[in-house]
C-alpha cells in the first residue's frame, strides 16, 4: 500500500513527456565497463549500462535519443576484481585515491585508480554514441609531477591500439604510454578552459 501511489506505466508517461517535447535527461548508471554484454566478463553488473540501456530500460524508441553525454574521469578507477593495465600502486596510486575520495558510492569500497586509458575512452565513444564528454576531476591530478596517457597495449610482442575485453590479454598486456608534464595550479575554481593552466590544457587537448 505505500508503494502504490508511485506505481505506473512508465514506459507510457515518457513517451506522453516526449511527444510533448518536454525536456528530458537519462541517467545511466556505472560504467561502459561493467555492461553485462560489452564489459569485462564477468566482472560486470547485471544490466546494460550503456547508452542502449536507455531504450531497453525505459520503453522508449532508440530514435527519440537526440544526443549523448559521456562522463569520465581524468583518471581511470575501477571498484574489486578485474583486469586494469593501467592500474598506479604504491604511494602514487593512494595519493590519488586520498584526494579523489574514491570509494564506492554504495558499498563504500576502495576504489583502484590508474592512469587514463585512452583506449578505453574510444571503446566508451564506439560502444555508446557519445557526442560530448564532461571530463571530471581534473583537480584531483594537481601536483603530480608526470601524467600518463594509456596510446596502446602490447601482447606477446604485439602492439594492440583498440580495447579488447579478452581477459587474457587484458590480464597480461604492458600499457605503452605517453606522458605528460603535471601542473601545480589549484583548478578547484577554475570554471573556464583559459584559466586553466598550460600543462592542464595539453592534458585535456591529447585525452580529446
């Protein structure tokens, strides 16, 4: 019974919103990543967390999707198990995990952090549409004196430039990468791109 008032035919009220051209915003939930068909199996959740999960959760035709927002970090994390080559450990990888805060929003766990994984970011771009990224936590990078960009993986003397979810190579692969002078500017206020400092606007510039 107190259920009831909020129970509806979902899929009826969005399309009724939608024809009225009301302006609506999906929120996925988790990662590209942890997609029940296009993640790292079987280190994923239950469900589509990509952009079609939008239609096939919601009732909604792929075609009223008019464009596509990616939300990524300057960094990678991961939360438990699963492969992740550009994994940072020691005093480096707990420093960023100390000023990033980053422990699960549910379960409160630790999170892994590692470098950013530029071929992951395009598997994201591929597997979703992405038109646009909001890149987030640029600040939490502040006073690392080199930043790494992930360009490639190499395998048993082969050099791999797209994202595989084959654990194996995943698992075993040595990331090649490119790196970049850090900054020491404080970026917690900066709200516009030319107040961003150089080597922060380099940073930017490669990860695009």
């Amino acid at each position: 019974e107190s259920l009831k008032p909020f129970v509806n035919d979902t899929s009826r009220i969005m399309n009724e919103l939608l024809d009225r051209n009301k302006k609506t915003l999906f929120e996925g939930a988790q990662g590209t990543l942890l997609d029940v068909d296009f993640g790292t199996y079987p280190f994923v959740t239950s469900s589509n967390t990509i952009a079609g999960g939008v239609p096939t959760g919601l009732g909604i035709s792929p075609k009223r999707i008019q464009s596509i927002l990616g939300v990524c970090k300057a960094y990678k994390t991961r939360v438990g198990l699963g492969p992740f080559p550009t994994e940072i450990t020691g005093s480096e990888g707990e420093k960023i995990q100390k000023i990033g805060k980053e422990f699960g929003a549910t379960t409160g766990r630790q999170r892994r952090v590692g470098w950013f994984d530029a071929l992951i970011g395009k598997y994201a771009v591929m597997i979703n549409g992405i038109d646009s990224v909001a890149l987030t936590k640029l600040d939490v990078l502040t006073k690392v004196e080199k930043l790494k960009i992930c360009v490639g993986y190499k395998h048993k003397g082969t050099v791999i430039k797209d994202f595989t979810t084959n654990l194996k190579i995943l698992q075993n692969c040595q990331p090649i990468y490119e790196e970049f002078d850090g900054w020491w500017d404080d970026l917690t206020k900066v709200r516009t791109y030319d107040k961003l400092p150089n080597n922060a606007k380099k940073y930017l510039r490669r990860i695009e």
